[in-house]
C-alpha cells in the first residue's frame, strides 16, 4: 500500500523470521494453533474487560465471543478473524515486530542447535509461525480505543502499517490473512482445516467456526430447472397453510414421479469444536487421553510427551473451586535459572468459567512454578480487579489445598513407579498396570528434583512431607536412587542418626577418609552432592526423629564405643602437643576420634560452622 507507514522488524525478530521462512521443518500445521491461541487470548482479554464494564462489548454480532475461519480459494487467502480486544496501531507496532521479547533471542538460539520448532509458543513467539506457510501476511485489527488498521509483511526485514480504508469494519477484533505459499496449498482444504482445528483446538472455550460448503442433496421434479430449488427450501419455514398446500404438491409428485436428484453446494458457518471443558467434568468420566491433550494445549507442550501425572479434584467448604494440575514431562529450559524473579504461578486462574489471568502469583509458592494447570473458583468475585482479587481472603484457603493437592500427587507418583518399591511381591502382582509407571518417579527427580529442595527449605509447613519426597545416593545404593523411609528401614540396629555427606561428587566423597570406619561398620551414609544440598541441610534437622549428622563435622558419634575413654587419657599428651604445634589460628581443637579407619588424621569442620564444601559454595558465588 502506497502511503503506509513503514517499520523495521527489530533485529532479533528478523533473525527469528528467517529462521521460519527458510525452515525444513516438515510439521508446518502449527500455525493454525498459535493463531487460533492467540485468538482465545484476545477473546479472554475482553470477556475480562467486560466483566467490569459491560459496555465494552458492543451490541449484536461484535458482542460474539467467537473465532470464525474462512478459505478463499481463488485468491488463495486464509483468514482467521476473532471479536477479542484487538489491537491499537501503536499495540501492531510494538507486538508485531519492534519489541522483542525475552523468548525471542532464546528461541533463535535454540533453533541454530537441535530446536523444535514446535515449541514456537512457549517462547513467545507463535505469531512469527505463520511465514511456515504465507509469503505475505496482512492483521486487520480494530481496537475500541483506535480506528481500524492493517500491518502488513512480505517477512523482508520490514512491515507497514496503514489506516484501514479498503476492508470491511471489523467492528472489534483482529482478522489475520495468510496469503499462501505455493506449497502449502493443502490449507485451503476445509477437511484439512476441520481436522487440525480439532486436533489442536480441542480446549479452546471459544466457538470456532468455518465458513464450510455443505453438499445437499435435493429430490427435483425431473423436467424442472434450478427454479424449484427455492421452493424446496421454503418448504421448512412453511406455515400449516402452506404445509397443506405442499401435501397436495406431494401427491401430484407421486402420480408422475419424474424427479430426479441434484447435488447442490451451500456455505455456512460449522461449528468445529466441542466446548464442554475438561475441569467441569466429572473426573471419573474424563480419559487419561483427554488429560493429555488437555495438558498439551494448557502448557503449549506439543513435543507429544505424557505429562508425568495430573491430579483433578474440586474443593468444597467455604472456599469452592475446581482444579486440575500437572506435572509436565520436561523441566522448562530456565526454570532454575532466574529462581528467584520467576513467577510463583503457572497456573490459570477462572471465576465461575471465565478466565481472569494466567499470572495470578499468589495460587501456589515459588518451589511449585513447575506445575502447570488451572484453578476455577467460585468464591471468588468476578467483578474486582485483579489487584483486589490478589488481596482476597479465601486465596489463602486455595494456596493451601493446591499445595496438599500437589504434593499428594507427587507422592502417588512415587508411590506407584514400581522401581520406588522394595516390595517386589507387589511388583509381580501389578506388573502390566505398573509397566507403564516404572522410572516415571526418577524421570520427575531428574527434571524438578531441585524444587522439592528448594521447598524443604522455603516451605516450614510441609517440611516433612516434602521431605519424603527427597531421592539421593549413598554409600549402598548401588548407583541408584533412594529415599528417606528406604534409608531408615536398612538402618543398624541402634543407630540414632541419619549419616550424611556433602561434596562435589560422588567419586569424590567415595574416597573421603571420613567414611572410613562407618563404612567398615557397615553404617549407610547418604550422599549430597548438589550445592543447594548444603542449604537444605540447615533446614532439614531431622526426620521421624531420627537427627541428620553430617559426617565431616565435628562431634560424630557413632554408637557407643567402651575404649574412647581410655584412648582419650593415654593420648592426652600427643593431643597436647599438636594443638600447640597447629596453632590456634589454625585450628580450634584437637580430639581423639572414632570415625577413621585407615587415615592416621583427618581436619573436620565444627559442628555449627560451615562444612568445607559450603566454604567452597560461598568462594565460588562471591568470585
Ligand atoms: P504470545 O501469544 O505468546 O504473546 P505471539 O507471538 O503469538 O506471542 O503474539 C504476540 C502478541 O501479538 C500477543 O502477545 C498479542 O499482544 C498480539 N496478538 C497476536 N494475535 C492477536 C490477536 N488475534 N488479537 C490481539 N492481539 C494479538
Ligand atoms: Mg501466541
């Protein structure tokens, strides 16, 4: 367009296109699902506008919260418009193209190595997927506070905004049209569209609808045109009168029964979604591949893997909602990378079915960002903002039940992953049922055991039923993974404590001379070997009673011992002697003790101090 207003993409966005647009990437089906996700969103933002302003939403048809999708064969455009809030031309500058975001330069980097570009949307960057299969695209858009505008892009570094003088008024909204590559044709196929729509769309609590040919087939009087068609169609709003008068016609037609059929094509608007949602059904009634594919497009995971389990339970009392959540299969690529700014949340939040926000952060705490899913209340009222609603009293009763939910179903995992089981009498009778859950628990442990940690030492209420949950390696685990209870129940006759040690490796610590006499009296000591291990141990004291010692600290004591009084008098002068040649700056004390085997001597750390691999924690984060 001659007069529009031309921008360059901002660099990073650029790359990210020509990363799309010159892609092998066979599965091009995935932009139909990021338009139709940002669709739903725009459709999300205004029903919440509306909740407090009910004007917003216009009178008649503009007041549809719908998705309609048309083809147009001829000039090979697909279009998928929705009544949401639409865009403001400086909202079209910013969101198409001038401002990048954090997900962006992510996303390029990760698809220069081994990416999927499958996971356009969890970068935040779904949009750009269209050039998979237009050369040009044109977003029609009309914000309530702006006149109608189109942007424009043939995805060659740049874009054009103008005032919108050629089309139809959208009246609100946002209209996308995919001018078609050559090659991508197939998606001006309504059968293609209807089975990707329902493939991806499933969860989408929006109608959507495509603009459909229906074929009708019509009995005509044989010896007539076209001209009878009409008639044939009034027949079904045909008022008793008329009705008399069509059995008449009918008779006629059995006594000369030259008719013939005739094919005739018709358009309509087909609804291509079934929109009861997963959260208000009956959860007996709700299939595990139901849960799956509702996890898949919740989480905008489309890698195809199984979340690793769900929970969906509806709270009753004075505080009511219904939840669903879950733990996906794969950490995030940044879960852990920027803790402690990170969203609490990922979890949706609806009131009475509409959705309010997807960064309320006050539903669950920081360690439980993992999870994934959706809360629908019905305490909550609909008509506050989302800052009163942060404020509300019976969020606190919600953040409560969602933790005991989580955790419940973390231990069930657990629980029922047959390798977490000593039983093996168990193992045999379950074994088809239980085939499908072995390792899934150590599949959780490697992708979020960290949380669980950061949990023990965040979460003072469920200390010990995170604590539960804490997998680790240990003197005679065998390279495998072990937990708390399977420590306590191999436990030495008479032994008070649960031994521990903390380094950098197992390898390392396997060779630690502080191991020496336990392992030769056969004691278990667990390994830690993570450096957040050293935080969680200042916070885990102790467990069904049993106090946890870290072995390289001083004042280890490992059962009762008859000789140590009279080691202690014979070698008082020797003690004597090295504290002086030590000196005090060097050393605190100097003590007879029980724990080596082999090592003449060893340098352990007080009780109460840092042990040596917290100092090297602290060096390393100070440097
Ligand atoms: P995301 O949806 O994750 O934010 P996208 O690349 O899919 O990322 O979309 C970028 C932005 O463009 C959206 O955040 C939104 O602000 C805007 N946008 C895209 N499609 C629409 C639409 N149909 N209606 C209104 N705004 C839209
Ligand atoms: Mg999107």
């Amino acid at each position: 367009r001659a007069d529009a207003e031309k921008f360059q993409f901002q660099a990073e966005v650029s790359r990210l296109m020509d990363i799309i647009i010159n892609s092998l990437y066979s599965n091009k089906d995935i932009f139909l699902r990021e338009l139709i996700s940002n669709a739903s969103d725009a459709l999300d933002k205004i029903r919440f506008l509306s909740l407090t302003d009910k004007e917003i939403l216009g009178e008649g048809d503009v007041a549809k919260l719908e998705i309609q999708i048309t083809l147009d064969k001829e000039k090979k455009i697909l279009s998928i418009r929705d009544r949401g809030i639409g865009m403001t031309k400086e909202d079209l500058i910013k969101n198409l193209g001038t401002i990048a975001k954090s997900g962006t330069s992510a996303f390029v980097e990760k698809m220069q190595t081994s990416g999927d570009l499958n996971l356009i949307g969890q970068f935040g960057v779904g949009f750009y997927s269209v050039y998979l299969v237009a050369d040009y695209v044109e977003v029609v858009s009309k914000h309530n506070d702006d006149k109608q505008y189109v942007w424009e892009s043939k995805a060659d570094g740049a874009f054009a905004i103008s005032e919108d003088v050629w089309n139809e008024p959208l009246g609100r909204g946002t209209e996308i049209r995919l001018h078609l590559r050559d090659e991508a044709q197939e998606y001006l196929d309504e059968s293609k569209l209807k089975e990707l729509v329902k493939k991806y769309s499933e969860f989408i609590n929006f109608p959507i609808h495509l603009w459909a040919s229906k074929e009708v087939e019509e009995e005509v009087p044989a010896d007539e045109d076209e001209s009878s068609d009409e008639e044939e169609t009034s027949e079904s709003k045909s008022s008793e009168d008329e009705g008399e008068e069509d059995d008449a016609e009918k008779e006629e037609d059995q006594k000369k029964p030259k008719t013939k059929t005739v094919k005739k094509t018709t358009y309509d608007w087909e609804l291509l979604n079934d929109m009861k949602a997963v959260w208000l059904r009956n959860p007996k009634e709700v299939t595990d591949e139901e849960y799956e594919k509702f996890y898949h497009s919740l989480a905008k995971d489309f890698t195809g893997e199984k979340p690793l389990a769900w929970s969906h339970f509806t709270a009753e009392g004075d505080v009511e909602f219904k939840a669903v959540l879950f733990v996906p299969p794969k950490a995030p690529h940044d879960l852990y990378e920027s803790y402690y700014n990170s969203k609490n949340s990922n979890l949706k939040l609806y009131v009475r079915r509409v959705f309010i926000s997807d960064e309320f952060d006050d539903l669950l705490p920081k360690y439980l960002n993992f999870l994934k899913g959706l809360v629908d209340s019905d305490t909550l009222p609909l008509n506050v903002s989302r800052e009163m609603l942060q404020q509300h009293s019976s969020l606190k009763t919600i953040k409560k039940k969602l933790i005991r939910k989580a955790l419940d179903m973390i231990r069930k995992l657990a629980d029922e992953d047959p390798d977490e089981s000593n039983d093996t009498d168990k193992k045999d009778i379950e074994e088809s049922d239980s085939n499908e859950k072995k390792g899934q628990y150590t599949k959780f442990w490697n992708e979020f055991g960290k949380s669980i940690k950061l949990g023990i030492i965040e979460d003072a209420t469920n200390r010990n039923r995170l604590a539960k949950l804490l997998r680790f390696e240990t003197t005679k685990s065998d390279g495998k993974l072990t937990s708390l209870d399977q420590y306590i129940s191999r436990m030495k006759s008479g032994q008070k404590d649960i031994f521990y040690i903390t380094g950098t490796s197992k390898d390392q610590l396997q060779k630690s001379p502080f191991l020496e006499r336990l392992t030769k009296k056969n004691y278990e000591v667990i390994f830690f070997t993570d450096p957040v291990d050293e935080y969680l141990m200042q916070y885990l004291m102790d467990y069904e009673d049993k106090k946890f010692q870290n072995v390289s600290k001083e004042g280890l004591k490992i059962g009762k011992d008859s000789k140590d009084k009279e080691l202690k008098e014979s070698f008082k002068e020797l003690t004597k002697w090295w504290k002086g040649a030590l000196a005090a700056e060097n050393v605190d004390d100097v003590k007879i003790s029980n724990r080596l085997a082999d090592s003449p001597c060893v340098v352990v750390t007080s009780k109460y101090g840092w042990s040596s691999n917290m100092e090297r924690i602290m060096q390393s984060q100070t440097l």
